[in-house]
C-alpha cells in the first residue's frame, strides 16, 4: 500500500501502490499523522500515486482530508506523480484544484 522514504532536509516521500480504496485507506492517514504529530521531524511531504492501480471517490477524499489537515498543522503537501489511474480517478472526482498536484 505505501513505502516512506525519508529525503533528508525535513523532506518525507510517500510512495502509494496498489489500491487505494475504502479498504486500504486506514495506513496511509496512519503515516499521515504520524507526520503531523511530528512537525519538528517533517515540515514537507511528498506523495507519489504513479503505482496505484485501483483509486475511488473514498481513497481520494481520504486522501484529500489528510493533505488539509496537514497543511492545517503547517507541513506542506505536494504530489509529486499521479499515474494514469490516479490521473482518471481525480478527473472523474472533479478533484484537481483542491488537491496538492504538481504532477503534469
């Protein structure tokens, strides 16, 4: 479901595969405060969605809420990669202004 690396420089990548659903939401907002619980450890993250094969309304939204509470607590959020699924996924949520893109 996802893999951390940590980058340095208070940078933290989270790389997300496989699905991202109702089913497999749970570890990535657990990452997700995790990082936010530790604003000293990590004040950037970046998150890649090129690997995920399956992506619905659920696990964007998730994902969605999670980006604004940790911009809410002062960490900056980008995704870095989106991939053809999660590319479609968040056409067909009408979701790409109000997620963190910086992928093309």
């Amino acid at each position: 479901m996802l893999h951390q690396v940590p980058l340095g420089g208070s940078v933290l990548l989270i790389w997300l595969y496989g699905e991202l659903d109702l089913d497999t939401t749970a570890p990535l907002r657990d990452a997700m405060v995790q990082v936010a619980s530790r604003p000293g450890d990590y004040c950037r993250l970046l998150l890649d969605l090129s690997a995920l094969t399956y992506c619905d309304n659920t696990g964007l939204f998730s994902l969605l809420g999670s980006c604004q509470a940790l911009d809410a607590a002062g960490i900056t959020v980008d995704i870095i990669e989106t991939g053809s699924v999660a590319r479609a996924a968040i056409n067909r949520a009408g979701l790409w202004h109000r997620l963190p893109l910086r992928a093309p």
